[in-house]
C-alpha cells in the first residue's frame, strides 16, 4: 500500500511539473507583440523615467509605484522593450503557479497543489490578462505570497520560525506598494493575523515570540510605507473627483462576478454574454451546494468547526470587495473596478482548488478543469489572432514614416492619442485638457517634454509642424483648422482590431 502511494504521489508530481510547462507555454502563447492599450502605454511611459521621477509622477497617479519601479530596472537592463515588460507580467502567473508545486502541495496536498496550478494558467480570466503591462499579475502573486505564510505562522502554533515571518512582512509591505486593493488584502491578512495572535496570547496567558514578531512585524511595515501615506491621501482625492470608474447596482455586481470567471469587461467581451453567465453561475451554485451540504453535515454528526483555509481565502477575497465598497461609499465615489480583483484572484484560485479536492466529486472537478480549458484555448485563439493582427501596427507607422525631430504631437482626453505618443516620446507633447481632468502632472509619465493646456493659444506664434492625434474623429484638427491658418499635409484613420482602438490621425503645417 505505501508503495502505491508513492507512485501515486510521483506520478502526480510529475503531471504537475508538466502542468507548469505546458501552462507556462499556453499563457506566453499571445503576448510576442508590441501593441499597447492606454493603461498599458503608462506603464511603458513611466518606466523610462528615474526612480525619483517615478515617485513624483506616480503621486498623482492612482496607483503605488513598485511595479513602475521595477519595469524601470528592467528597462535599464533591456532597454524600453514592451516584450521584456510583457513576459514580466507572465513570469508573475508563471512563478504563481509554481507556487502551487512548492507551497500549496507542501502544505495542502498534491491534489490541490495540482489543481490550484492548473486554473492559474488556465482559468480563463488569467490568460486575458497574463500578458498585460500592468502590476495585477504582481501584485496577485504578493498577495497570494502574503496570504501563504500569514496561514504558516498560524499553522506552527508552538513554533517560531524568523523565515516565515521575513517573507510575510516583505510580501506584505511589497503587496501595499503595488496596488491598493493588495494594499486592503495585506491589511486584513495582517488584521486576521494580529486576532488569531491576541486570542492566543488571552488563551495561554503569555506574550509569545510571535506577538512579539507580529508586533515588530506590523510597526516596520507602516513606518516604511509612511512615506507614501502622503501619496495615498493625494490620491484617494484625486479619486474621489475620478472621471471614469462608474458602478451601478446591480449591474456591476454581475459584471464584477461575470469578469471573475471570463476576463468580460467593458466592451472587451472574450466569451460570449450567455455563456458567461451560464459558466459563471455554474460553479457559484457547485461551490454554494458543497458548503450547504457541508454544513448540514457538521450539524448532524455534531462535528466541532476547524478554520477552512479556503473560506478564509474567500473572506479575504470578499473583504477586499466589500472595503472597496465602504470606502466608495464614504468617498461618494466608486472606487470598485473588477479588473482591480485580479490583485486577489489567488485568492479565490485557492479556494476553488481547496473546496473541489476537499468536498467535490472528481467527476465535476474533472468536467470543471476540462470546461476552464477549453474556454481559455478559446479566448486564447482570439487573443492571438487579435494581437498578431496586421492592423495594429499600422497608425504607429502611419506617423513613424513622417515624424521629424521639430514636430509637436497634440493629444486630448480621448486617451488613445497617448498610446501613438509614447512611441515618439522624444518630440514635444501637448495634452489639451479640454475637460479639466486635472492630471497634466500624471501624464507627464508619457513624455519627457510634456505640458498641459487649457486652451489652443499657446500655438498662436507657434510656426511648423503639429501631428494631432484623436480616437474615432479629428476633433483636434478641425479646431486648429477654424482657429489657424494651417495646411493639411496628411490624415488617416485606422481601426485597428487589437483591443478595438479607432486612431484618426492628422499632421498638419501651421503657417
């Protein structure tokens, strides 16, 4: 028996191992390309700034600044190369998923380890995202990292272990300079932690060395996240007058579940709307049914309660919503964003694993896997032909074949003139605000000679060449026609198929 066991576990070593490769290969299978939506486009920006610029631009952005920080050493090393901050993103789901091999099999068990490896590759919100130029997948492995040894420190009730507690601070303090929704996850990691310890101590009456730890664990986190504390004040105003994130109910909160389980979000729609819902409330309703029958279960044998590991998952998870939800309340704005819940998504990757190993039947685990897979192969087939498409690159050349080193670009708020300009980022900039969103020092990230305008007269003198770039019309060009005597030398617009973008595109000579 001991010795089929053995094979047993060796077998599923090694199917997790190619699990790895496989998953590893899948999720880097669409992000060989040098598109950029405008999200992506900041981060491409203010990584070739310096670490001190980081910092001051990144104040009056609405996010921590590590992520931009690391790209910024990446770029040193690599120079500006999107492929390089792409596979970045990647490596993160890639090390997250390794993380199922050395932790969670470690410390829950092959089965789950397996499990919680395959959805990160192959949940299908992960491969929309794994890719991306942004800090979400970071910041879902911190967090994830953070979670992991905050459950250690509890599991090793009588022993201290210095280890355990390094990795949990740094992951921790790591986590609230990424993004703040890690920022909420790690505070209430650290806030359940910080109970479980006093009742501890209540119960034995003894100040033990891992209050002690928690304690100095807890004062070096919020002293050397002090500095940006400033930041964050600045920037929770700044949010507070947002001009985008909208949130209605109870359409959000379908949308928020919807995007969990697909990646669907605001026109970007990679499953189509009736098999989303179908998928989606097809494993809310298992993972409902489990715990209902578990805890009727429980009642019946008068089984004494344990703390589940992946109900704690959740509750982290759903906490981190519903302070979101508080502080949009407070603020009087929303501030809740489903793409934001990628921060915790492995979270709740965990506790998918966990309650199908633990309470479900191996047939629907089975069905569940197979049903995540193909759904990703199938999002995945379009992300490949969305991002190899011919037609993106078509407006960066549109304006790299004529650009000259005197030429002014001219963007506004549509955003999508930012994305054609940090490819340029050399020329000087001009952001015209014409509806007064009050972030000129934020998009400074896009260009290192760049200025805000309230108005076109500052080109009143200007004598030369202007390139204006708009989204779906040329609202810029059509201004400066009726405001100067200009002559069009050439205009184009492109729709390009990566991410839906429409780029009208003029350059012009002002006499």
């Amino acid at each position: 028996m001991n010795d089929l066991i053995k094979i047993q576990k060796t077998n599923l070593k090694w199917i997790h191992i190619m699990v790895l490769i496989l998953g590893t290969i899948f999720i880097s299978l669409s992000i060989f390309h040098q598109n950029l939506w405008f999200d992506e486009s900041y981060s491409v920006g203010i990584a070739n700034h310096s670490f001190k610029d980081i910092w001051l631009i990144g104040s009056n952005d609405v996010h921590p600044v590590l992520y931009y920080c690391l790209l910024h050493i990446l770029n040193l090393i690599f120079g500006n190369n999107i492929l390089i901050y792409r596979l970045f993103s990647a490596v993160c789901v890639s090390l997250l998923g390794i993380i199922g091999f050395t932790h969670i099999r470690k410390d829950f068990g092959e089965k789950i380890g397996l499990i919680f490896s395959f959805l990160v590759f192959f949940f299908p919100v992960q491969i929309v995202y794994a890719g991306e130029i942004r800090m979400y997948t970071l910041a879902m492995l911190l967090v994830t990292l953070t979670a992991i040894y905050a459950y250690r420190i509890y599991k090793n009730k009588e022993n201290f272990n210095i280890k355990n507690w390094i990795i949990f601070a740094i992951c921790s303090l790591a986590s609230a300079y990424t993004h703040y929704y890690a920022l909420m996850a790690s505070g209430l990691i650290n806030l359940f932690l910080m109970i479980y310890l006093i009742k501890k101590c209540i119960k034995t009456k003894e100040f033990n060395k891992n209050m002690k730890a928690f304690i100095i664990s807890a004062i070096s986190q919020v002293v050397l996240y002090m500095p940006w504390l400033i930041s964050l004040f600045i920037q929770l105003n700044h949010v507070s007058s947002g001009f985008w994130i909208g949130f209605t109910f109870p359409d959000s909160i379908i949308e928020l579940f919807i995007f969990i389980f697909t990646g669907n979000l605001s026109g970007s729609t990679y499953l189509s709307p009736t098999l989303a819902i179908i998928w989606s409330l097809s494993v809310i309703i298992y993972m409902a049914v489990l715990y209902i029958k578990d805890i009727k279960k429980s009642k019946e044998n008068n089984l004494n309660s344990t703390v589940n590991p992946a109900i704690l998952a959740l509750s982290l998870f759903l906490g981190v919503a519903l302070a979101a939800g508080i502080i949009s309340i407070v603020m009087g704005t929303p501030i809740i964003y489903a793409r934001y819940l990628l921060c915790v998504m492995g979270l709740f990757i965990f506790f998918l694993s966990y309650t199908m190993i633990k309470k479900g039947q191996k047939y629907i685990t089975l069905i569940i896997c197979i049903a995540s897979m193909l759904i990703s192969l199938h999002i995945n087939i379009d992300l490949i032909n969305e991002n190899y498409d011919e037609s993106n690159c078509k407006p960066v050349q549109f304006v790299e074949e004529a650009i000259q080193e005197n030429d002014i670009i001219l963007v506004e708020n549509d955003l999508n003139g930012f994305i054609i300009l940090v490819n340029f980022n050399n020329n000087p900039a001009y952001f015209y605000d014409k509806e007064n969103w009050n972030c000129g020092e934020a998009y400074k990230a896009f260009s290192k000679d760049f200025t805000t305008i309230q108005d076109l007269e500052f080109l009143k003198d200007y004598t030369g060449r202007i390139w204006t770039i708009n989204s779906n019309n040329n609202f810029l060009y059509e201004q400066l026609k009726e405001k100067y005597d200009v002559n069009l030398i050439k205009q184009e617009t492109f729709d390009v198929k990566y991410k839906n973008l429409e780029y009208s595109i003029s350059l012009i000579e002002k006499n």
